[in-house]
C-alpha cells in the first residue's frame, strides 16, 4: 500500500539523488494569477484596467490579473481575517484615505519603498516627497502611487463664458450662478466633496498645518465655514450623492460648474456622459493628491504573491503605462514620466509642473474626518 509516508520518502530520496546527479530540483513556480482589489476608480479607470492594464501586464509578464471592485472600509475590516499566506487579494489598488486608515490602523503592509527598489526599479522615478506621507499620516515606505489626482473648476462654457479664475471670484459671483453650482456631498463615498470644502476653506483663510482642536478655536475656522454656508445657498439641489448624479445634473443643465477630478469630468466628457463643451481650469486653490491612487501589498501575501505582485507594480509604473494616461484618461502619472510626454498631451490639461503650481494637498486627516462627518450641517437648507 503506498502511504502518504512513503510518497514524501519517494520524494526526498528523488530530490537527495538529483541534487547528488548535479541536477538542482525544480524551484517553486511563481504565482501565475495576481487578484488585485480596487477601492479607488470610478467607471472610467475600472474600463482602463480592464481594457489596457490587464492585456498590457499579461502580455508584458505572463501573469493574469483577476480584478475586483471594492470598498475601502470593508476591504480593511476583511484583512484583519486573513491568514498568512492566503490573502483573498494580493495586490491593493487603493484612494488615499484609504491607505491612511490603513497605515493609522496598523494594517499589517509590506514595505516597498525603498525597500523593493530592486524588485521594482520602476519605482526610482516615483517623487520621494510624495512618498513620504499621506493626509499626514507618515507611510512608512508602504504605498506607490500610480496616478497623481488634480481637482479643477469643471464647467460648461456654453453657459460660463468667463469663468471665475480664485474661490473668492466665485464667491464673489455666487449670484449669477445660484443653482447651478454642483457639489457632492462631504458625505458620500466619492471624495469630491470633501475637497470641494477643505479647498474653499484653505482660500477664506483656513490653515490646516494646525491640529483641528487649535483649528476650532480660530477666527478663520469660524469665518470660513460661515461663508462656505453663505456659499452654500447657490448649490444646485439637491447636493449630489455621487459624481454620475452630479453629472446628470450637468446633462440636464441644472450645474453649469463645479469643482471636481479633472480627469473623471473630462473623460465623461469625451464618452458622451457631461456635455460636450465641458472644459476644465485651474482656481488658485486646486486640490492635488485627495484622489492619488496607490499601490499596496498585504504582508500576508506568500513570497510568489509578492514576486508576482512586484512584476506587476512594475508594468504599472513603466513610462508607456504612465504615459498611456495623459491622452487617454486625462489623468497625471504617479512618476515623473510625464516629463517625456509630447506637446500635445498638454492640449485639454495643464502640464503638471503648471497643475501643481496651483495645487496643495490634503494633509489634516482629522479635519478631513469633521468635514466628512459634519460638512453637510454647514450646508444650507
């Protein structure tokens, strides 16, 4: 009778009698299937993986990619169950805020940069400050970014002929465009909203370097939201639960403007889903990085997880991948590829040095938290 004793005897006599032949046993193969999770696209990048990312990694690796879309908040609660070496995704493709939770939570993720630099050389033309930290929330080396997000005053120039250039254009013209200027709630899963808010308060005067209970006590803090209140009466309603209801405002022609993702509201655009003579204009106040999408590795993945996973970060972080995104999806690489990119990438978008210029970050999570939490109290009714 052959036991399951006697098979792994077979075996180690087999590998014993190969190793003394000068024959090296064969190494475990590598993970041929990456599951990768993904928390932070809308429509249009869940259409750019499916259609561009997914062919491009299998052709250049030979590994497939099988791709699901999920929540933040659920996706962390799942991964204090897994087990080592059997992680239900491998690869997390993930928002920002996401990622910050996750490190603040101490979500067991490897470390890759630098730590993977060899793994991933494509990781060296990653701007290091933007590695560094995420809505304050020090990262630790734990998360690549893949795109770069910019927010900008989207609007229909069949209706907004000179559009306002600052907030405090804006505010000053709220007026001329009472219900028509477009929100999404702070409150909603989509992150527009939240920094629709944290950008206008940082223009009236809000500075967000302070801890929120310092903030709270301030004379800007108050004044501020009493004028984003005040601001608030010339929202389109009801305010938007999500960017397609937003957008079907915007068919519909009750918004003729917002502040919004440059690349979702000019990808929409050319898909027939916002009007046609959407353009898109940086404020003196934009918003970069509240929508970054980051690439992350659960310590729990097994060492052929992580070398498969590592092959593919890497097709995601090479120049024609990064690329592929300016003229297409209208969105900004993670890496400083978009240095190589031709003239005409910049005709519907601003260069990214310009973008950025104009840009500042979301780095006070615990006013971000408030204004998720608290934003619609401030709206009027």
């Amino acid at each position: 009778m052959i036991t399951a004793v006697s098979v792994r005897k077979l075996a180690s006599a087999v590998i014993a009698l190969a190793t003394l032949a000068g024959v090296a046993p064969t190494p475990a193969r590598a993970a041929e299937t990456v599951s990768v999770v993904d928390t932070v696209s809308g429509p249009n990048f869940q259409a750019f993986w499916k259609t561009y990312l997914i062919p491009q990694i299998k052709q250049e690796t030979g590994i497939d990619v099988s791709y699901t879309v999920g929540q933040g908040p659920a996706l962390q609660l799942q991964m204090g169950s897994w087990k080592q070496d059997h992680p239900e995704f491998s690869l997390l493709f993930v928002k920002g805020l996401d990622l910050s939770n996750m490190v603040r939570s101490k979500v067991a993720l490897e470390p890759l940069y630098p730590a993977r630099a060899k793994e991933i050389p494509n990781q060296s033309m990653e701007p290091p400050e933007f590695l560094a930290s995420n809505n304050g929330v020090p990262l630790e080396g734990k998360g690549l970014i893949f795109w770069r997000a910019q927010f900008d005053l989207i609007y229909n120039s069949a209706f907004v002929k000179n559009p306002p250039k600052t907030w405090r254009e804006l505010y000053d013209r709220r007026q001329e465009f009472a219900g028509h200027i477009g929100m999404i709630r702070p409150d909603a899963g989509s992150g527009g909203g939240r920094a629709f808010i944290y950008s206008f308060l940082t223009a009236f005067g809000v500075d967000f370097s302070k801890p929120l209970a310092e903030l709270q006590t301030t004379a800007a803090w108050k004044d501020a939201w009493d004028r984003f209140g005040d601001f608030s009466k010339s929202l389109a309603q009801p305010v938007a639960t999500a960017a397609p209801v937003m957008f079907h405002q915007f068919q519909t022609e009750q918004v003729w403007l917002t502040v919004y993702a440059q690349d979702y509201s000019l990808w929409s655009a050319a898909q027939g889903q916002l009007p046609a003579t959407t353009k898109a204009a940086p404020l003196d106040v934009n918003i970069v990085g509240a929508s970054n999408a980051w690439l992350l590795v659960p310590a729990v993945a097994s060492a052929a997880q992580k070398d498969a996973d590592y092959k593919v970060i890497n097709v995601l972080l090479s120049p024609a991948v990064q690329l592929k995104m300016l003229p297409t999806m209208y969105q900004y690489p993670g890496t400083s590829a978009w240095q190589q990119a031709p003239a005409s990438a910049w005709e519907k978008i601003p260069p990214v040095d310009v973008a950025e210029s104009h840009g500042i970050r979301m780095t006070n999570l615990a006013a971000i938290t408030y204004i998720q939490q608290h934003g619609m109290d401030h709206v009027a009714q």
